[in-house]
C-alpha cells in the first residue's frame, strides 16, 4: 500500500512552487501514532499482544503573525488501520481531530503547543475463533465520546519543503469501559479495555509556504521614494521577475536594514552593479551572503542564498551571476533579502530601484 503522504510530496516535488519569507504554509504530512491500552487481559487468547501504531494523516495550514511566530488550523484523519508495516496492534478503529496550535519556528527547528477535539469509533478487537485463526470482533461501550486533547510538538526542517516532526498528546474522555460482543465462538484478546490518556505521534510533512505579494500592483498606491541617480552607479535588479514582500525601515520593533524579494529556491542572483566581492561566505543570521563594494561609497549585500558563486576579491560587472536563493541564516522561507549601503549607513533600496 502506497502511503498517502508519499504521492502528495511526490505531486509537490514535481511542481515549482514558490517558496518565499512566508505568510503562509500549507502542509500535509503522515505521521505513526503510538497509543497506550489499559485493558484486562484475557489469559486464554493465544497470541502474544503487541502495541498499536497507527497511521494518520494530517492537513495544516500555518499564518504567521510575526516574525517566528505563527498560528495553524490542523485535520487529522486516521487512514491506516490494519495490520501492515509498522502499523497494527490488538485494536482497530476510525479517528477524526480538529485542532489549533500556537509555534515558534526558527530556520530549522520549530516548537508549539495546541488543542484538538475529535471522535473515535467503529472499534473492534482482535480474536481468534475456535480453529485458533485470527479473526476481528465488535466491541460496545465508550464509542460515541467527543475527545479533547492538549498537544506539544517539535519540527524540523530538512528542506525548504520537507520537515520532520513529533508529537505528544494528553487526551481527555477518551473511549473507556470497552467490551467486547458477546460471541461464544470467538476468543477475544481482552475482557474489557480502555485508551489511555497519553499518545505519541513521529511523522514527516511537505508544506508549500508562500507570501501575499503585498506590494505587486500597488505601486501607486504606496509612497516609494523618489528615484535617485548618480553618476557613478545605477543599480538594476537583482532578480528576474520579483516584487518587495518586506519592505525597508521599522519592522518587529527593529529596522529592517534592506528589502526581502520573492524568489523561488535557486534562482540566480545578479550583482547590481559592477564592483569588488568584499565578502563571500556566511554571516550571523544571514547564512549564505555576499558583500559588493561599488564606486562613490557604496556597497550591496545579498543574504540567505543556498550558493555562492564568487569569492572574495572577485571583480564582477552589472548582471554577473553571484549565487543562487535560498533560505539559510535567520529565515522562515526562500527569498533574497537585499541591501544597499552609502557611506557606511543602510539607505532604502527602493529608492534606487523600483521592483
């Protein structure tokens, strides 16, 4: 059986999409759930019982507020039940979760918290009927209970699309006092059976981020700065095709010292003017950067690229190659972020160039 999740990154994979400092992440991901018994057992069954693990997958839909932190609205749906690998277990059941949850996310790792309610039916127990064969059998009690539950989590980030992630779950009036159907011709492996309160879920998730493009097609309708040009530089853009998703000046109670562009993973970045590579490698919250000293006191940098194509002491002209986007250093998402530099103080790039 082909796991649900496998065709959905697939299906992503194939598809360029764009990956930006983003607003939004939509995510779809299958994770194995661990669940814990307390049952009584019955000494007659013949097989030796194993822990249940099943497979769920699940749809988030992430909007950040701020810089790190977000909110998510998040459906799980139990769609791997019966015994196969990995999964199984004495038990088998139908499970849906609505839920919310608050995060942190850092370039890598990513933490939060939340809440979700939802329903488990259709339980049956596994059993043996006289030959000794394994059969299924229908239990009563505690089905038709609504769940809560209170949750914490991690993530990590293997790629701009693809993140690793693991679950604890504190539920609340999950299904108890659970027996099994009277039936004299089946040997159930319990006489009754409860879940218990805690679970554990690992799983992996492919999430296409993306950012509203608040400033393409609203030029006239936000106060740019004049344009200026002097003499001795005329700065073009740095990407084909792109627009500011995060402007220059006050932002989270700090300045924003450049522009953030829209880029997809691994679009070239262009030098914006001829000059000298003074800086090829990383720098702190950057990542992956370069630094172009120009004439007249003036100086770009290029930050969070997935490559370098210079190195220092490089001479570069207009529209030379000088590497590739990315998302590394303090970033949610793949975008170039861009600055210019006059005489040692950061200007506002959009008053140079109107992407």
């Amino acid at each position: 059986m082909i796991k649900p999740v496998f065709l959905i990154g697939f299906l992503c994979l194939l598809v360029n999409f764009s990956a930006l400092g983003q607003d939004w992440r939509l995510s779809a991901g299958y994770s194995i759930q661990n669940i814990g018994l307390n049952y009584v057992p019955n000494e007659s069954y013949p097989v030796d019982i194993d822990g249940v693990t099943k497979g769920m997958i699940e749809i988030e839909l992430e909007r950040y507020l701020l810089y790190r932190l977000y909110i998510a609205g998040k459906t799980e749906f139990l769609v791997h039940d019966q015994e196969d690998l990995f999964i199984g277990g004495p038990i088998n059941f139908n499970q849906v979760n609505l839920g919310g949850t608050i995060g942190l996310q850092w370039p890598k790792f990513g933490v939060y918290g939340g809440v979700k309610t939802g329903k488990i039916w259709d339980i049956t127990m596994r059993s043996t009927d006289q030959n000794g064969n394994p059969i299924w059998t229908g239990t009563t009690g505690g089905e038709n209970n609504l769940t809560g539950s209170l949750t914490a989590g991690i993530k990590y980030y293997l790629l701009n699309f693809v993140r690793l992630q693991a679950e604890v779950s504190h539920s609340f009036n999950t299904p108890s006092s659970i027996i099994p159907q009277r039936n004299f011709n089946e040997n159930p492996a319990f006489r009754s059976f409860e879940f218990s309160p805690v679970s554990v879920s690992v799983g992996v998730s492919i999430g296409i981020p993306w950012s509203r493009p608040k400033n393409r097609g609203e030029k006239t309708k936000r106060d740019l700065p004049p344009l200026i040009r002097t003499s001795s530089v005329n700065f073009s853009e740095p990407l084909g095709d792109t627009y500011v998703t995060s402007a220059f000046g006050p932002r989270w109670r700090s300045v924003h010292q450049g522009v953030d562009l829209k880029a997809s993973l691994r679009d070239k970045i262009y030098a914006a003017e001829a000059g000298v590579v003074v800086k090829a490698g990383t720098g702190r919250g950057y990542g992956k950067m370069v630094r172009i000293k120009h004439g007249n006191g003036y100086e770009t940098v290029y930050a969070h690229m997935s490559k370098i194509s210079v190195k220092e002491g490089d001479s570069v002209k207009k529209g030379d190659e000088v590497g590739r986007a990315g998302n590394t250093g303090t970033s949610t998402g793949v975008h170039l972020h861009f600055e210019i530099i006059k005489d040692g103080t950061h200007v506002n790039p959009e008053s140079y160039i109107h992407f």
